[in-house]
C-alpha cells in the first residue's frame, strides 16, 4: 500500500517536470553535465539534450568557473571604485527625465533576467524531486 501510493507521487512530479528543457547558457549546460546519462531518455524524458563527454564536461566547467571568476572580479572592482574614489556619489534624480529612463531601463533587464531566473527555480526543483539521477 505504502509502494503504491509513493509510486504515484513519482507519477504526480514526473507530470511537472516532462517539459524541463536545458537551455543553452553555460551553467544549465554544466547542470546538465551532473546528470547520470543512463537516466536521460532522449525526447520523451524529463531532460532533452545529448549527453556530455568527458572533454565537453571539462570545457563547460572551465567555461563555468571563469565566468564566475570575471563576475567576481568585476564586482570587486566595482566596490573598490566606489569606496576609494571620492568623487563618486549616488544622487538621486532630480527630474523627470531622468526617472523615465531609469524606470525603462530596470524594466528591461529584468525582462532579461526572468527567464535565467525561472530556469534556474526550475532546475532546483527537478534535482530536490529527482535525487536518484544526479
């Protein structure tokens, strides 16, 4: 009884997640890497992509690692600018001009970001809910 009922909650989250696609950034592909190719079913599985080879593994975690690393780096210098410089200062806007801008512009990028995001959300779940594949 107690088999059952688990084996239909597989069922329920394997619903969910049949249209799960590894998008074609750096980091679901280095998602995509962790998972046992043994338990990929090309097109009708919850994961739709090729496995990797050893060679495409290392390139996708080196390419990983420096885009992290740059992002660090950028981040710290950006600090750095910010505390050393004494020029520097936040204002806030004092016109309307310059509000319409900044409002279109923040618009923007997390009309950019939202679908990284959402892929990520994604990704997490499929890996709490399918521990036995990674």
């Amino acid at each position: 009884m107690k088999r059952k009922k688990q084996a239909e909650i597989r069922e329920d989250k394997s619903l969910k997640f049949k249209d799960h696609k590894i998008q074609n950034d750096i980091f679901s592909l280095a998602f995509a890497s962790f998972v046992d190719p043994e338990k990929i079913h090309k097109g009708n599985g919850y994961l739709s992509f090729d496995p990797l080879t050893s060679r495409e593994q290392q390139e996708i975690y080196l390419g990983a690692l420096l885009v992290v690393c740059f992002q660090c780096t950028m981040i710290y210098l950006i600090i750095n600018f910010m505390l050393t410089n004494d020029k520097f200062s936040i204002v806030p806007a004092t016109s309307f001009q310059i509000i319409i801008p900044r409002l279109l512009s923040s618009i923007m990028m997390h009309l950019n970001v939202e679908p990284d995001i959402r892929n990520g959300i994604n990704m997490m779940k499929w890996v709490v809910n399918h521990p036995e594949s990674i």
